[in-house]
C-alpha cells in the first residue's frame, strides 16, 4: 500500500555475521515488484475474467484478512512490536487515524470498481498523477508552502497522462471518474498520514499503519457492502470463485504490506518510489500480454512522458544527475560517482 510522506525505516540491529548472510536489497525490489504487481493482475482477473463482480466486498474481505493477520502477527511475532511506542488512545484514534481509515476505505473501494471498466495498461498510466495529487493536497492543507516552481515539473506528468488518456482505445468515463476519485482520496489519505507522523510521537512503519487502520476501513467497508453488494450476492458467487482463491487473493494483498516493510527497511522509501516506476512499466507490459489490453503507440508517447516527469519530479535535476553518473560507472567504467 508515496511528493508523498516519507516513512520510517525499519531499524533493525545486526550482527556481523548475520549481515553478511543478508540477502542483497535487489531479492527486496524483486519481490515486492512480484507482490504488487501479482495483486493488481488478481484483483483484475477476479473482478473481470472470473466475473466475480463484487469490488466492495473483495476490498472488505481485504481488509478483514489484514485485520486478523495484524492481530497474530502482534501476538506471535516480533514485527509490530514498535505499536507500544505508539501513544494511541481511544480519542486520539477517533480524531485521526478513523478519518484517514475512512478516506482509505474510498480509495480502495474507488480503484477496485476501475478494474471493472478500465484496462490494467491505463489505470497503471492514471496513477501517474498520484504525485501530482499528493502535492497539490499538501498546499490545499497547509503541510506544505506553495512552491510554482513545482508546477513546471508536475507537469509534464499532467501532459504526459492527457496525452495517453488521448490514445487510450478503451476509454470509459465511468472508469476514469472512479480512478480519479480514487487517487484524490488516496492523495488526501497520505497527507493526513504525513501530519500525523509530523510529531515525534507518532513513528509508524506501514504495517503498525495497517494494524490500526484495518479495522476501522474494514467496518466502513463492510457497511457500504451490506447496502450496496449484499442484496444481490449469494454464496453461490463465492463458492463459484472458491473460497480458496478468495484466501490466496487476501494473502498476497497482505504480502505486500510486509514487503513494504522489508523493502524501505533494508532500502529506502527513495529506492521504493524508483521500484514503483519499474513496477509500472512491467505491470503494462504485463497486462498487454495477460489481459490483451492494446496500447497504442500515442499512448506510449503519453506514459514515457509521465514517467520522466515523475522521476524527474521524485528525485529533481541533482537526483537525475547522480543517477545517470551511477548508471555510466556501471556500465562504462571510470571514477566512481559520489553518493
């Protein structure tokens, strides 16, 4: 499950010998890659091959899984034990952590009903403009001064995405309004999240995040299914899918929450955004060769444009500077570049 909030890392003491034993960040990067990508491409096969047209109750049995596995996790393991250094009270998770659950719960429940209308290929080129939302969320609540200079930056990734809506073939207005609403409640989720974190109380890795937001996003959800889904879904529908699939389905979607945990752990949230960027890529590439989803070349023209500006956007002309100089060392040889 970001400019986005940073997360903290994952402070972990290691020993010599166990630091040589560690497996390199790019096993990290690979898996979560797998993880993220695995969860778009099933929830897609779910809710569209497998005709299993319920997106609400998919998300809210999500949401319950994630529940369930949080509160074993925190009782058999060690992975959350950081929730005690959490000063969490019974008002202070009222005021902030049920609405940032309840604008999670909108962005789940309005990317999941994109899938039923809109290509993988194309929601992956509309989440481009995450960034961009983000950052505009950031001025509208005053976490942020408002910089214009930015704005010569974001858009390039505005144009980029116009440019590909332009050629998509399969275009649907009810899709894009439902990947657009996702994305701005996801982008008011995160700068919520980032002014909680802001005080040095409140140091949550993603999955004590995801301890404390899956029941109340689960509640949320399961009321909206029971008016909206209930009536008309029978068991039959599950038994049809299997309850197997809906297990496994659940499982990965969790898996890519621990991930995340790993992956800025033994990284940083820097490399995290730049695995998204390769994500998406393979993720479009995926999906023209799994679910046949054309794209065409404008639409390409459209994405690559987003892309650069979005790396241009994460990392700025110093960044980008930097990262060609590793690449060129990598590659041809000569001084190693500075860090």
């Amino acid at each position: 499950m970001a400019a986005k909030s940073q997360l903290p890392t994952v402070n972990t003491p290691v020993s010599a010998e166990s630091s040589k034993a560690a497996m390199h960040p790019a096993v990290y990067i690979a898996t979560w890659i797998a993880l993220s990508s695995g969860v778009i491409i099933f929830n897609k096969w779910i809710l569209h091959t497998a005709g299993f047209s319920f997106p609400l109750f998919l998300t809210t049995w999500h949401l319950v899984f994630a529940t369930i596995m949080t509160r074993l996790m925190a009782r058999f393991t060690t992975l959350l034990d950081s929730r005690h250094q959490v000063p969490m009270t019974s008002r202070v998770y009222m005021r902030a952590i049920v609405p940032i659950g309840a604008f999670f719960s909108l962005s789940l429940i309005c990317g999941n009903l994109a899938y039923l209308y809109l290509s993988v290929s194309f929601i992956q080129m509309l989440k481009a403009t995450n960034s961009v939302a983000t950052l505009l969320a950031t001025w509208a609540m005053g976490i942020a001064p408002v910089k214009l200079s930015l704005l010569g930056n974001v858009s390039f990734i505005v144009l980029g995405v116009i440019i590909a809506s332009i050629g998509e073939i399969k275009f649907t207005m009810i899709g894009f309004i439902c990947q657009f609403f996702a994305t701005i409640f996801e982008s008011v989720r995160l700068v919520m999240v980032q002014r909680l974190l802001s005080s040095a109380e409140f140091k949550m890795d993603p999955l004590v995040s995801l301890y404390y937001f899956a029941p109340a996003c689960a509640v949320m959800n399961a009321i909206i299914t029971a008016v909206v889904e209930l009536p008309t879904l029978h068991m039959s529908d599950i038994y049809q899918l299997g309850i197997g699939t809906l297990i496994l389905n659940a499982a990965v979607a969790f898996g890519l929450n621990v991930a995340v945990v790993f992956l800025i752990g033994k990284t940083s949230a820097l490399v995290l955004t730049l695995s998204g960027v390769l994500k998406d890529i393979l993720l479009v590439v995926a999906s023209m060769v799994i679910f046949r989803d054309p794209v065409t070349p404008l639409q390409g023209f459209g994405y690559a444009i987003a892309l650069g500006g979005l790396v241009y956007y994460k990392l700025g002309r110093d960044g980008v500077n930097n990262l060609l100089a590793q690449v060129r060392y990598h590659l041809c040889g000569g001084p190693r570049p500075e860090n």
